[in-house]
C-alpha cells in the first residue's frame, strides 16, 4: 500500500542581485540557485532544496543532514521565526511516496 505524503518547509532564503543573475540561497542548508529575477532565483532555490531534502530521504541521512543544520525536536509550536533584515520565509513544498517500509526520521 502507498501513501502520497506533502510537508511543507519554511526556510530563511536570501536574495541578492549577483554580476549576470540574482542569487537566491538557503543558510540553514547552504543550497544556493539563481535566475533572471529574483521570483526565478527563489523558484529554483524550492527545486533544488526539493531534491536536496528527497534525496536526503531516500539515502537515509535525513535525520543526521537535519540534525547538523541545527534542527531539533519539539513536543509543541514555538512563536515566529527571528530573520535577518535581508532574509524572508520561503515555502517548499515535499511529497514523499510512502511505503509498507518503515522509515525513521527523528529531525
């Protein structure tokens, strides 16, 4: 049997006009992209982050790349997230195909 799972990540992302493309990046990841504008840099900075985090998944290292981010576990909700004056909150969206195998992410 098979599940289609969506999660949502919320990521700081910066964006700055480069020399021939604006360059968008993700600190807590260190994944950069770019594009022609700043919506095209940040739209190719969801796809790489999207394959970066699937690939993390499917290799099995997810929950350590996400514990050397600095991510942790919490049992609930805390407030909003502090950003930096030139950073803002990029969504990126993850579906994830699900099988009878069990899979353990502690991040």
């Amino acid at each position: 049997m098979r599940a289609l799972l969506k999660f949502e990540l919320k990521v700081p992302v910066e964006v700055h006009k480069g020399a021939t493309a604006f360059i968008a990046r993700c600190p807590i990841f260190d994944v950069s992209s770019q594009g022609k504008s700043p919506a095209d840099a940040k739209k190719n900075l969801v796809d790489a982050l999207s394959l970066f985090i699937t690939t993390c998944f499917e290799m099995g290292t997810l929950d350590e790349v996400m514990k050397e981010c600095g991510f942790k576990p919490r049992k609930t909700a805390t407030g909003p997230l502090s950003l930096k004056k030139d950073q803002e909150l990029l969504s990126v969206p993850l579906p994830f195909m699900v099988s009878n195998q069990r899979q353990t992410c502690h991040a």
